[in-house]
C-alpha cells in the first residue's frame, strides 16, 4: 500500500488524499497536443487509489493501446488550504517531487471526441506513480527546478518549472477557491513537452534538477 515518504526514506505523517492535477500549463505542451489556452487553469483530480510509488514497475492497463508518460512537479500539501491568498501558501506546504501523470491517450480521445468525461483515462489505479518527497526547506526556489524524463536512455521530456505559465503558489490558491486541500493531498503542476507512449519492458528514468534520480520499468 502507497504511503508518502521523505527522501530519508522515513514515513510522512501525513495521510493519503486526492491528486490536484493541473493540465495545459506549459505553452510547448498546449502546443504539441494542439490544445487551446485558457486564461484559467485546467483542473482535474485522480483519487487516492492512483498513488503509487515511482519505484514500483509501471502497470499500463490492458484496456488502452496509446498508455503517455507526462512528467510533473508534485506538491506535497501540509495543511488545510480553502480560498486562501498567494501569499500564505509556502507555509502550507509540506515539499516537493516527481510524479508521472499516465495517460491513457487513445481513451482520452475518445471520451473527448464524445463529450465525455476523462476519467477511464487519467484516474485509474496506479496512474499517479510518485517519488519520495524533498522538504520545502532543503528546496531554495521550486519555480526554478529542471524537470526531465527519459525512456530507454533517451530524454523525451525536458524542462524547467520557470516555464509555467500559472506559478506554483498561484495555482494552489487558484485550486483552494474550488476544493478545499486538505493534509496529504498532492498538487500536479503540468507537464512539459515530449509525452509519449510506453510499452512494456521500456525503462524510464526521471529526475527532478540535482535532487532526485528515480528509475523505473514498465510491464
């Protein structure tokens, strides 16, 4: 059973929540998928059950043919976070990850060319795998990290929280005005450019600036 844990590799005391995922929030992204831009940000959730961790070997559910990495920072939610300001969010966070936001992307057309919903898409089980987290204090300025991903020893996705184009701290706020977060929840903050498909057997590496290196295999 997932449980969150710090890169000492001791247990969070914290709880397991729901993901907060933000979708279209890196331009060359919006741009790759052929996607419009928002003003606002696109928000979407998975459940707790999608949690596991980025070690175990990623399952790619018999049901899709087209099953995409997407590379995201992972925001580790300290306390109770409903309709509060920019300004006092640091304080409520617990740290900072890596976690991949599968996609099943042959279901998600579908839904979407049906006007449908995405969960069968992005919610399943085990469709949130994530590392271990780094303490906000050990971390001097998350919205400069460099994020990358790599599938057999060659980089698909590389890129830098800078080029958000909602920031870290505004997105959470932005959230909290229409689901409270709650101690435990994790917050997906969009993917770079370079999502791709995975099939079994392929080994994927991903690794978030100096900080963290997580490899992985699929099956």
């Amino acid at each position: 059973m997932y449980h969150h844990h710090s890169t000492e590799k001791k247990p969070i005391a914290l709880p397991i929540g729901k993901v907060v995922c933000v979708g279209r929030n890196y331009l060359d992204h919006i741009r790759e998928l052929k996607n419009e831009n928002s003003e606002n940000p696109l928000i979407f959730i998975k459940p707790s059950t999608s949690l596991c961790a980025l070690t175990d070997p990623i399952v790619i559910p018999n049901y899709s043919n087209d099953c995409q990495h997407e590379i995201e920072l992972a925001v580790l939610i300290l306390s109770r976070i409903s309709k509060t300001s920019i300004e006092h969010i640091t304080n409520c966070i617990w740290g900072y990850g890596i976690a991949l936001d599968l996609t099943l992307r042959d279901i998600q057309s579908q839904s979407k060319q049906k006007g449908l919903p995405w969960e069968m898409a992005k919610a399943f089980d085990k469709a949130c795998p994530i590392s271990e987290f780094i303490p906000a204090s050990h971390i001097v300025d998350p919205q400069n990290l460099e994020l990358s991903l790599s599938v057999n020893g060659q980089i698909r996705q590389q890129g830098n929280t800078q080029q958000m184009i909602h920031k870290i701290n505004e997105l959470i706020a932005y959230i909290s005005n229409y689901f409270t977060l709650l101690p435990g929840d994790v917050v997906l903050t969009g993917t770079p450019a370079g999502v791709g498909p995975l099939i079994a057997g392929d080994v994927v590496a991903c690794t978030l600036a100096e900080l963290l290196q997580v490899q992985t295999v699929c099956v």
